[in-house]
C-alpha cells in the first residue's frame, strides 16, 4: 500500500467516527491554511446534515480547551484543524471523543481517536500537504459530491507556500480533472493594476516595494502598463524576466520559484486568483475578522468588496511596515534577526527577509504583542536539507524561558515571556549552529 492510500485510510476512519455524531465542535488555526481548512470541514457538515459550532484560534492553548468542554456536551465530537499534533497534554484535557487534522510533526502519544496526519505515514507534512489538503481528505469520504471543495485545499496548500507533489499533486490532479482549478502561466501575484501589485505585494518583495514611484519608474521602462490580468504572454515574459534580474542579486532559489510560473484559478470561488484569495483569508486572520473569511470560503457573495478593500489596504500598511523593518534587521552567529513592537504580520516580514534578502541563515522575528513576546522563525527548503529543524529549535529555546514553541522545520513560532528575548534568541541561535554545523561534518541529525 503506497503512502498515499494509508493516508487515504486514516481520512476513511476519520470520515467514519465523525458520520457517527449529530454535533459537532471544530477548532481552526487563524491563518490562510487553518480558514480553509475550517471552510472544507463546515461546508461538509452542512451537506451531510450534521450540526456544528466552528472557532477561529491563533494557537491552541489552556483557554481553547476551556471554550470547547464549556460549549461540547457528552456524545459530541471535536476536530482541531491545523492544530493539536504538538500539544497532547492540551487534547487530552478535552471532555469529548477528538479527531485531529493536521500537517504539523505529532509530538507524544495523541490521545485522539483518530488522527489525520501526512507524517504518520512517511509524508512530509510541512511540505507536501496542507491541513487544507487533509480535511479534503477527509471531505471526500464523506460525501461523493464534495470534490468542489479541493479548490480552498490548492489555496490552503499555496498559503502554507507548499510544494505541489505527493498527497498535494493527488489534490491538484482531481480538481484540475474536475475543472474545479485551472492553470495559467506568469507572476505569481494578484490580480489589479501593475504599479500597485509591484509596490504593495510583499511577493515578490523587490527595490520598488513600498516605493510606488520607482515602481511606476520601473514600469514605464519596460513599456509596461495597464492591469496584470489584461498582459500578453510576450508582455507576462518581459516582466517576469525584468524581475528574475532584480531577484537573482541576492534572493533564494525558492523566492525566483516562487514568482514565476503557474498561477492557480479557483473555477468555484468567488475571488478566482488564487493569491488574491489567500490575501484576503491572511488579511482576515491578522484582523481577527474571521467571519468575513469563512463567509469567503462558504462562497457569500455580499462580502466580496468589502474583503478586497480590507486586503488591500493591509497590504498597503503591510508593505511600508516589511520596509522600514527590514532595514532594522540584526545578525547573530547563526541567525538574522529583528525586536520588533505591534508588527502587522511578523510570519510575512519572517519570510521576506529569509527569502528576498538574508537566504543563508534562519531568520527570527521576536515581537512584543497583547503583553507577550510572539516569535515567527522563517528558514528556507535548502537550510532545512543542511540540517536546520525549528519547529525543535523554537520548542527547546521556547521551553527554556518558560514559553512554548513549535511547527514546522521550514517554518515555526512560539510565545515567551516579556524579558526574556536575549536568553531567548542565544539559545536559539546556538540550536540553530548545532544543527547546520552537525550536517556539516556528515554526523547524523
């Protein structure tokens, strides 16, 4: 049996157990990949006739569990999507039957009933199926007609910045089959007009971002103009070109990658770019409207405005904030890394600076928010093949100041104390040389 169809296996016997219960309570993580996912799971509910209360969470915590066992009485069923692999100590404080659908690399002896996890069965969660693409697992054994929803798992997967292989390539194969997505070839970015997408997208995160005049400059030198859904292929190929240049001064492999090439449509959505998508559910999560999100998913035609000129003004202030960060940036021995107050999205300015401007280290992002320190750590797939893991060097560092710390080796984040941001960031930073220099000298990992 390939590792695919134990995958498969362990999305029947969650399919199974959850047709059993008439109620049934979700937990979502608050990120592109987390809104999706609980998008998949309540369209599934509602068509197979199955009640459900669904709430957004940043991070699964004491006060999560709480909220559930206060709103779950006996005989119902849990799930948490995009969380509860990590923290068994937490889920097993939960006065219901659970069912756990997730990417993140299991930690300890999960007390859920069933467990929908790509790593149990040998496939790279962090890099080949999203929690989107795990609860469309899932959706599809649960009813025949729900094929539709393999869109928000394609958008889940581009948000979690995954790689369209394995589990994800089954994904992708069955909705471009069913017409659910299609593909067109350019720049990986939104739709709208050109000097706008160059100035306030953070992918790519080039010299004229922030910079609406030197974006235009740079347009007007290349002939270019009019709205980026409207360019020819010839016209698509001289941008993407003129980009790729400014890229390959300084920028990772992955971030050249990850601008060219294809561009997923979402047929069966109301917004059809996928990257413009993925703003919106982004946006929503970082203004903890996640209303307007779920609407999104549960495709409510009335939001549409109103969530495109919220995202477009937070990417705008997004923009101008990665900038004026990133000249702040600090070096450690092993690390690059920034303090930073109330940032807007600490992940965004997390992944810019590792992908666009520092490729050769981790870097770290610690900002002081709502009286805690939160940490965003950003490495890159070819870090990650030299050793790097920061899900366990988040967890151990985290654990040592008296936080908690976790996610993927690409890509993780924590919570610490206020004060304890230097003691933080050295053991950090010495895990961090460990692993790269472990790799290094050919000992094992």
């Amino acid at each position: 049996m390939s590792e695919l169809e134990k995958l498969i296996n362990l999305a029947k016997n969650a399919a199974d157990k959850i047709r059993k219960h008439r109620f049934v309570r979700i937990v979502s993580h608050n990120d592109a990949d987390g809104l999706t996912s609980a998008g998949i799971m309540a369209l599934t509910l509602l068509r197979a006739g199955i009640g459900f209360q669904l709430s957004i969470a940043g991070k699964l915590d004491e006060t999560v569990i709480e909220e559930v066992n206060r709103t779950v009485s006996k005989g119902d069923m849990v799930i948490f999507c995009d969380m509860g692999s990590g923290q068994p100590e937490l889920t097993a404080k939960v006065a219901a039957d659970v069912v756990v659908l997730d990417h993140h690399k299991p930690v300890g002896q999960s007390p859920a009933k069933v467990m929908v996890n790509a790593h149990l069965v040998g496939i790279d969660g962090a890099t080949d199926i999203s929690a989107s693409g795990t609860c469309y697992l899932v959706a599809r054994e649960l009813g025949t007609g729900n094929i539709d929803l393999a869109g928000l798992a394609i958008a889940g997967a581009v948000g979690d910045r995954q790689l369209f292989r394995t589990a994800n390539a089954f994904i992708l194969d069955e909705a471009l089959k069913a017409g659910v997505v299609s593909i067109r070839k350019g720049l990986k970015v939104g739709d709208g007009a050109l000097a706008d997408v160059l100035a306030y997208s953070t992918e790519p995160f080039l010299d004229v971002t922030g910079y609406p005049e030197k974006a235009a400059e740079f347009l007007n030198q290349l002939g270019l103009s009019g709205n980026i859904e409207n360019l020819s292929e010839e016209e698509v190929s001289k941008l993407a070109s003129a980009i790729a240049l400014k890229l390959v001064r300084q920028a990772s492999t992955e971030a050249i990658e990850a601008v060219i090439g294809d561009i997923f449509l979402l047929n069966r959505e109301l917004v059809h770019n996928v990257y413009d998508f993925i703003s919106i559910l982004n946006t929503c999560g970082k203004q903890k409207v996640y209303g307007l999100a779920l609407a999104l998913c549960l495709k409510d035609p009335t939001i549409v405005g109103e969530a495109l000129s919220l995202t477009k003004e937070h990417e705008k202030n997004l923009a101008m904030d990665i900038r004026e960060s990133v000249e702040k940036t600090r070096k450690g021995e092993n690390i690059w890394y920034i303090n930073t107050v109330d940032a807007l999205s600490t992940g965004s300015l997390a992944t810019t600076v590792v992908r666009y401007l520092h490729p050769e280290l981790p870097f770290i992002c610690v900002n002081e928010s709502e009286g805690i320190l939160k940490v965003s750590a950003r490495g890159t797939r070819e870090l990650v093949s030299r050793g790097l893991d920061l899900a366990f060097a988040l967890r151990e560092a985290a654990g040592a100041v008296g936080g908690n710390g976790g996610g993927h080796s690409v890509a993780s984040g924590a919570s610490i104390p206020l004060g304890s941001t230097e003691e933080f960031l050295s053991i950090v930073d010495q895990i961090i040389g460990d692993q790269l220099r472990k790799n290094i000298s050919g000992k094992a990992k």
